[in-house]
C-alpha cells in the first residue's frame, strides 16, 4: 500500500470542501482551506487544519485564480490538490499548472481532461470507442450561422449544449427555426461567462428523455470498475434537483439488470479510452418509452455533487466505500483492491439539494444571514446532511445558491422517499428564502412515488404547484415571535406599547403619558407586518390592569384582502420555529418559512400608498432588479424607444441569468451599465409611457 500524502489543500469552498476535509481527517491527512474575503468566516475555512486567503469575492479572483492556489499550496506545503467540483475541479490549465510545479492532482490524468472536458471531442472520441451518442453536430469553432444551417439537417426540437463546463449552464431547448438565433446568443453568452468559452454545439432533443448516470473509479495500473447508476431526470433548468440511485427506471424494468451491466460496461470502455483515472461519472440520456435505448451525453472528471446516493447503496465485498477516500488512495499510487463482482447495491438513496432560491418567485436565487439553523436530522437513521450552513453565515450573490444536501437511505425507495421527506421538514433554515417546501411538493407527487421520471416533469408539474400562502396565523404569531417570554399576545401588544412593569408610585398626568391612555377602554394595540406581495395589520385588546395588558389571546388580523380574521393566540408558537433580526421575523413550520416584516407609521404610511397608485397603474413604470447580482447585458439606451416585451437587460446572480423585460411601450432611461452591481429591488430602468392620441 503506498503511502497516503501528509497535506492536502482543498480548493473549493462550501458543502464540497467540508465533507472533503472530513474525509482527509479521518485518514489523518493535514487539510488547508482556501477562502476569498468573501468567506473569510465561512465554515471550510474553520473546519481545516490551516487556510489562506486567495484573493476578492469575485470567483475569478480567488477560486478561479490558478496562480493563487499554486501560491497556496507552496505557502502551505500541500503535496496535493482536491478540487472538489465546480472552480477549477475540469480545468485542464490547472491541473497541469499543477504537475509542472510537482503537486499531485487528485483528479483524472491529463489525457482524459483534455478529451473529456470539451463536449464535442469527447462525444466523438467516445463514438469512436463503440459508445453510443445522440445525433447532432459537435465540430469545434462553429459559428452560429454553422449551428441555423445545420439545424434543419438534424430536426427539431434541438438542445444547444456549450461544449465547455456543465450543470445546465447555457443548455437552451429550441421548438422552432425562429427561435434558434435568439437562443445562440443567450447560450453563448452563458458559455463565456460561465467557463471563459462559448464554443456550442447542437444535439436532437430526446423525446420523454431521463437522465442516467454512472459512477466509474480507475486506478493507474489500468483497473476500470463501475459503482451502479444514479437517476438524475428530476432537473429544473437542467439544474439536478432530487437525485437517487439505483434507477427506479432499471429497478422497476424486467431486463433491469441486463441494462444495467450495458450501462456500466459502456461507462467503463468511456473511461477505459481515456485511461482514466480516479473518480468520474459517465452521463447517459435514456429513452423512458425504451430504457435498453441509450446515448452518451458526457463525462464529468470529477466527484459529482450526487455523489453520497451512491455511497449509501454501494457495498464493496459487503462494505460501504468513501469515494473522496478513493480518490486520495488512487493518486498516492494506490491500486483498487477489488473487481466488478466484489460491487454490489444494498437499498435505495435519495438526496435533496438545498438551495437559497424563492420557488414562489420564479426560483430567483436569494441572499441573507442565516439567523436560525437546525440539521439535527442528520442523527436520524439513514438520514445524512453535508452542509457547510452555521449560524451567522451571511449567503451572498457571489457563488452557487446550493446550500447543503440532505439524503436519505431506506431498504427500499418508498422508504427512502418518506425518510427523505420527514428529513426536509424537521430541516431548518431561517434568514432567507430556501427551496426546502418546493422539495417536499416535488417528493409528495404521485409520479415521483411511483418512479415515473423524466428531465421535463417539474416544468410540466410547476404551474400546478400549490405553494402555501401566509395566512392571518402567521401575522398573528409574528408580534409574539419578536419576544417569547411574555405569556400573552397581550402582553407583547403592552410591552411595545410601553405599559410593561410595575407602574410608578405616582403616575404622570394623563397627558403625558406615551401609552396611549384614554378615558374608558384602552386603545387596541395596533401593528402592520409586510410579507412578499402581503400586507397585515394586526391588533390587540385587551384591558389594563398592573401594568399590563390582560387580555383573552385573541387578535384580529386584517388587509389581507380577505376580510378582518379572528385568531385565536393559544399554543401558535408551538407550531413554529422563528427567530428574528431587528424588526424582522423569520418563521418556519415543516419546511415552509416566510419572512415578515414590522412596518413603523410612516412605511406603513409609503405602502398603502403605493398600492393605491398600483391599483390605477397597468404596469410599473420603473424596472427593478429582482435579485442581486452583476449587469451583464444592456440592449437600450437612454432615450430609446421600446415595445412592451423588449428584453432591456440582464443581470447575473449566483450561475443564473434573469433578463428584464418592458412592461410597457415607451420612451426607456436605463439607469445601469454593464458590470455594474445591483441590489435586489434596484431600479436599473424605467420606462416614460406612450401618451394614447388625444390625451
């Protein structure tokens, strides 16, 4: 057995980089973090042996900056390199940066990361190895007047694929001819800024297509084995959702098996050609109505976020394998220790991404401080979270939105499935919206119980997702949450008010008071909270006595457009958790969370005079942001004419390109350039309206 490396620098952050520093610690291996400023408190950083800064929060300063992690690893004297996945895990410059100043890369060989990590050449190299691929036309350096001329020839419906990079990136599905120029531009654009190329090229658009892939591990004497397969067709934006292995596809058809060991065999001659070595994943489009039907799709060199599904199910000789373990052993020199009849899958894994994303707002990623956490459910049995969440942890626009993972392993799917589910909604983040209720929905679908997949079935399934709404409860419970020692709604309305203690031994004349006394009853507290798109004024009566408010815990909730509502304040808190910041409350209940609010007079004031005017208006005049992030693009300058659904600019955030669009004809001022940053809510435009003739 060669001897495993003394120090290992992980150049990555989040979830990925944690789980890998756990792994190097159980081998007793010293792990160094990298952080950009941006992370300097992040939980990698804090979790490893030692760190070093590498540059801004800019990705391309520090994560992407190959000279600053070179710099690293002498400064900290790592022999080798883990890249987790995303950055700089495909990048073929790096890792021969890192060969030439004699860091071991723990990836894949040369070789299979410059075949493997373009699309188009690895398509057609594996094509030559008897593997087979969709139809299309992968030739690099075609322009998009190639791919229009082209498209005809293969038909339609096409998918436009970057030949760089990968997780959906810049992936675009075009019906019609007259949509494809449109679609190049946005994809190329994607490309470039993703993965610094913009080289496309186009594939035929498999009809009820589902997503299969294939764990493969290869050492350096030649040794390829696969470890089963993984469904990943429950995809949003060709972005993987929920993943699970083994196939339900192949545990459910009754040549499963014999498809099975096709899939694998044609996964180990892809990694075969390419001498490969290490961790990798081999990515198949399958038929639904013809599952022996398959087509390559690509190779990702690299550990694969979905990767713990297979570490659940997979048994080497009857035991569980750590593939981070793996791929440390296979670039110390190490041989693999087994063969393809020593693999076998035990039960069925399920996993969960978590994202920092508002489902109800078209999944814009969103940002915030996480203000309350709790992953406890990690101790459940079967149920494992990595995550690189802690308490405090400010989530910017400058990184992936993913936040953790939560898997869920059972002796057969439905078990894992009901785990899984149970998992999300005893999962608790607060301080910004999460996509955990739109988890939970996806899991509860009759379609996804019964294993019915495909990558479109979360666009189809969307529109009749009923995603829960803030209710007078949840106004009611918010004063309450703000401080939860008093026993009473009551007495939170009187402590705000300023009544709570003990009264003076001589109270001050009437008309100096600031408790809104009065003759006869006392005035109902009264206080407004804001929820996206919502609006609730909440009061409370009660009577004064000692001090205090003594009142019945009921309160009355009203301008929710539904009319004033009665609710009743006894054992609410019971069935939240919430925390607050500020005058802000975070509240949560079994995976749904929600963030209202308190409005003082004069915003409360500001608010309902913007409805009004919304009220009369068909359209907002002035164009916001809706998340925060970086100008990409600008398409109209000031003064221009526009037509109503003009696309006018595009902002980037967090791997996400969302185009604002105009609302109305008119006369446009863009008040944005290109790289600038935004805020969510900014106005970066607004549109001076067409005057009808003869007004």
């Amino acid at each position: 057995m060669s001897p495993l490396f003394d120090t290992v620098l992980v150049a990555n952050r989040g979830e990925i980089a944690c789980r890998v520093i756990a792994t190097l610690r159980s081998l007793g291996i010293r792990s160094v973090a990298v952080y950009s400023t941006a992370d300097a408190g992040a939980r990698h950083v804090r979790e490893a042996d030692t760190a070093v800064c590498i540059g801004p929060a800019a990705a391309t300063g520090s994560y992407l900056n190959i000279d600053a992690v070179i710099v690293a690893c002498q400064a900290s004297g790592a022999q080798a390199v883990h890249p987790g996945y995303g950055f700089l895990s495909e990048n073929l410059a790096f890792a021969q940066a890192l060969s030439d100043a004699g860091i071991t890369f723990i990836g894949p060989n040369i070789e299979a990361l410059n075949v493997m990590g373009d699309k188009i050449r690895s398509k057609n190299h594996v094509a030559a190895a008897g593997v087979p691929v969709v139809p299309g036309i992968s030739e690099p350096g075609l322009s998009d007047a190639d791919l229009i001329a082209a498209a005809p020839g293969i038909g339609y419906p096409l998918l436009i694929k970057p030949s760089a990079g990968g997780g959906g990136k810049g992936m675009v599905n075009v019906f019609s001819p007259g949509e494809l120029p449109a679609a190049l531009a946005t994809a190329r654009r994607v490309a470039a800024s993703s993965f610094g190329d913009d080289t496309l090229f186009l594939e035929r658009l498999v009809a009820n297509p589902r997503h299969i892939e294939v764990q493969i591990l290869g050492d350096t004497f030649g040794a390829v084995v696969h470890l089963g397969e993984r469904e990943c067709s429950l995809q949003r934006r060709h972005q993987k959702v929920i993943e699970e292995a083994p196939s339900p596809l192949l545990t459910d058809a009754p040549d499963g098996a014999a498809i099975r060991a096709r899939l694998g065999a044609a996964a180990c001659a892809a990694a075969a050609s390419v001498n490969y070595t290490g961790a990798g994943t081999v990515e198949f489009i399958v038929s639904n109505d013809a599952p022996d039907e398959f087509f390559f799709m690509e190779m990702n060199t690299r550990l694969q976020v979905e990767h713990p599904v297979t570490e659940m199910v997979v048994r080497v000789s009857g035991e569980s394998l750590d593939l981070v373990e793996w791929q440390v052993r296979i670039a110390a020199g190490e041989a693999l220790d087994f063969d393809q009849d020593a693999v076998s899958l035990e039960g069925h894994a399920t996993e969960a991404r978590v994202y920092a994303e508002n489902p109800a707002e078209g999944f814009l990623p969103a940002t915030g401080t996480v203000v309350a956490l709790d992953e406890s459910v990690a101790g459940r049995e079967g149920v494992r979270v990595d995550s690189s969440l802690m308490d405090g942890l400010e989530i910017s626009a400058n990184y992936d939105p993913m936040l953790a993972k939560v898997i869920a392993w059972g002796a057969d799917r439905a078990q894992s499935l009901s785990r899984l589910d149970q998992a999300l909604a005893h999962y608790l983040v607060l301080g910004l919206p999460t996509n955990i209720e739109y988890l939970r929905l996806l899991l509860a679908d009759p379609h996804v119980q019964a294993g019915h997949l495909d990558t479109n079935l979360i666009e189809r399934k969307l529109p009749g997702m009923k995603f829960r709404a803030i209710s007078a409860k949840e106004y009611a419970v918010a004063p309450w949450a703000l401080d939860a020692k008093p026993t009473s709604l009551a007495q939170v309305a009187a402590r705000q008010a300023g009544q709570a203690g003990a009264p003076a031994a001589e109270p001050p004349r009437p008309w100096e008071r600031s408790d809104g006394w009065r003759l006869g009853e006392p005035e109902p507290w009264r206080s407004v909270w804001a929820a996206p798109g919502r609006t609730g004024v909440v009061t409370v009566s009660g009577n004064r006595g000692r001090g205090v408010m003594e009142g019945p815990g009921v309160v009355n909730v009203s301008g929710l457009g539904e009319g004033p509502q009665e609710v009743s304040a006894d054992g609410l808190l019971n069935d939240y958790h919430f925390a607050h910041q500020g005058d802000t409350v975070f509240l949560g209940s079994g995976g749904w969370s929600v963030e209202l609010v308190h409005l003082d007079r004069d915003a409360a004031t500001a608010r309902m005079i913007a409805g009004l005017q919304r009220a009369d208006a068909a359209a907002d005049p002035q164009l916001r942001s809706p998340m925060p992030g970086t100008v990409t693009v600008v398409n109209a300058a000031t003064g221009q004419r526009v037509e109503a659904g003009d696309v006018l600019l595009a902002v980037e955030a967090m791997k996400m390109e969302h185009q604002i669009v105009a609302p109305m004809a008119g006369t446009v001022h863009i008040g944005v350039a290109v790289g600038v940053l935004v805020k969510a809510d900014q106005i970066v435009a607004s549109i001076q309206e067409d005057t009808p003739e003869g007004e």
